[in-house]
C-alpha cells in the first residue's frame, strides 16, 4: 500500500535539496490494456500467450537527479509480482529534481550467490513461495514468467525461468519529477508483450537457466518492457495532480509560491481569475513543476486554476491582503 510522508517543505532557494522520500509505481500492461491473470493476450508474432506467473527481481537503482547528480539507492531490492499493484518505498533522498533512473532486472554479485536464509524473512532475497532460487552456483531466477501459449490460443504450456550473472542487464530510463511535500513519485509502464519479440510461443515450452529464450527475455526486458507512461487527461489519476499556495493569504505586498506537480502531464495552463471570473493573468506550465512565484496582485481574493485543454483539473482560491 502506497504511504505518503505528509510533511509540507516550501523551498526558498532552489540550490538547496531536502530529504525526499522516493517511491516507484509500475503500471502492469500488455499493449493498450492492463495485465490480468489467465487472459489471453496476442503478442507481436500473433499468438497467444496468458499468464498466470510474473516476477521479476530489480537491483543497483540510482537516480540521475539536478543537474547530473547520481544517488544510488544502497541495499534495496525489489520482488516485482506483476498481479500486485504494490507501490515500493525506496528510501529518503538528497534529490529535488529527479531526470533519470537507473536499474538492473535481477540480482547483483556477490549477493547473487550468496547464502539466501542468512536474509529476514520478509525481505525479498529470502525464500519465496513459489520459489524465486534456483541453486547456489545460479543463484537467483532474475524472472520468472509462467502461464499457457499457442497459435489460435493459448493452449500450450509455457515457462521462462531467466538467470545468470551474465544475463544482469542494466536500463535507464528518463524520468522528469520533482519533490513535492517531501515526496517524489516514480510512475513507470511494464509492457510484458514487449518480453515475447523473438520468444517461441506457438507450441508453448519451457526454458530454465541462462540461455536460449531466458536470454532473449531478459534483453527485451532490457531493451523495450519498460517507459514511463504519456497519459492523455482522461486515462491520468487527477487527484494525484495537486496544487498548494504558500503562504496563503499574502500579505504585505508579498508574493507568495504555487507549489504544484503535473505528475506526468506535459503541458497545462495556470489561471489567475478575480473574483468576478475575469483572466487576469495565463501561463503555460511545462513538464513537472514545483514551484513558481505568483505575481504580485492587488489586495483581493482570486482563483487559480490549472486547465488543460477545456479540462480544469484543480483549483485553488488564493487571498491577498
């Protein structure tokens, strides 16, 4: 369950990084449509695959974050299981801004092949149930994908249980957000048809270990599984986009900061109307935004909306004394 840090942090000077807590949502699709346990879907040969397994192993995450910077996330390993929704806290982080993120499917060395009982109980490189180890000298299925497949439909039995240090791939993906009350919110897409480009599927079949299929899964994770999602307005969560005003009245001639985050929405327009409903002052807003100055304005109340298109999607009202 995602849990947010509820501390509000107003920035005054843009050069200056608070600890931000990071946390990584992936969207489970296959195509246009979201991922659902042992329902058919066509892959990009034509044949049809359903799955009734999907779990992956993510390691060495780093941040590329303001201006370049890189922040690894220290010891932290992620049990992907593709038919849970889970939202993963990776940490508290010296990032405002983040650009990019790094990451590898599977597990790292030494730890690859290292004692796994030594881990607690709930931590995600102890045992599992369906077991994710496959020995000590392989170490860790990096992912292990189950379910049926076959031409006219998915009738065959099919398995890829993908491992091998040599098969530790790393991507990196562009990510534009920022820290906004003191948290910044990943939103990746895992599209699994992507996993199947090149994969033999028209009479099932099961491949274990680091070769053949296993490999060929591991670099379409690699290459093509995973983006971050360009939601149109209607497919986005609007009650993840958020607008705060700080201080709120202002007072003294002062200009107070619109503290906001478009998540993953390119482009909006800010709206300051008085309170007769006249625009009084428009700006178009790119990428994800965490603060601006509002211009000063004469004492009064007024609404400041954000509008995309002909959808405002939150307003806010705004005093000044």
């Amino acid at each position: 369950m995602k849990a947010y840090l509820l501390a509000i942090a107003i920035l005054l000077a843009t050069n200056i990084f608070a600890q931000n807590q990071i946390t990584l949502d992936i969207n489970h699709k296959v195509g246009s449509e979201s991922l659902e346990i042992n329902s058919d879907f066509s892959v990009a040969n034509g044949d049809q695959v359903s799955l009734d397994r999907c779990e992956y192993y993510i390691s060495r995450i780093e941040f590329i974050h303001d201006g370049g910077q890189v922040t690894p996330a220290s010891n932290v390993w992620l049990l992907v299981d593709a038919f849970d929704q889970e939202v993963f806290e990776l940490g508290d982080f010296d990032v405002d801004q983040l650009e990019a993120i790094s990451f590898y499917v599977g597990v790292q060395t030494p730890h690859n092949n290292q004692d796994l009982t030594v881990w607690p109980s709930d931590h995600p490189l102890a045992p599992q149930n369906p077991s994710m180890h496959w020995g000590w000298a392989s170490g860790y299925r990096f992912l292990a994908m189950e379910g049926l497949s076959g031409t006219g439909s998915a009738e065959f039995d099919f398995q890829v249980h993908a491992l091998g240090n040599e098969n530790y791939y790393v991507q990196t993906l562009p990510v534009s957000t920022s820290a906004f009350n003191g948290e910044i919110n990943i939103d990746l897409e895992a599209n699994y048809t992507e996993a199947f480009a090149e994969v033999s599927t028209a009479q099932g079949g099961i491949t274990h270990g680091g070769f053949g299929d296993a490999v060929i899964m591991l670099e379409n994770f690699r290459d093509a599984v995973f983006s971050q999602p360009l939601l149109s307005v209607e497919e986005k969560q609007l009650d993840k986009i958020s607008l705060r005003i700080a201080p709120n009245p202002s007072v003294d001639g002062e200009s107070s900061k619109l503290l906001l985050d478009l998540k993953n929405l390119r482009t909006a327009e800010l709206q300051i109307l008085d309170i007769s409903g006249k625009l009084i002052y428009s700006e178009l807003i790119s990428g994800s935004v965490s603060t601006l100055n509002l211009p000063l304005t004469e004492s009064g109340a007024y609404l400041i909306s954000l509008k995309h298109e002909e959808t405002v999607l939150v307003s806010e009202k705004w005093l000044v004394k």
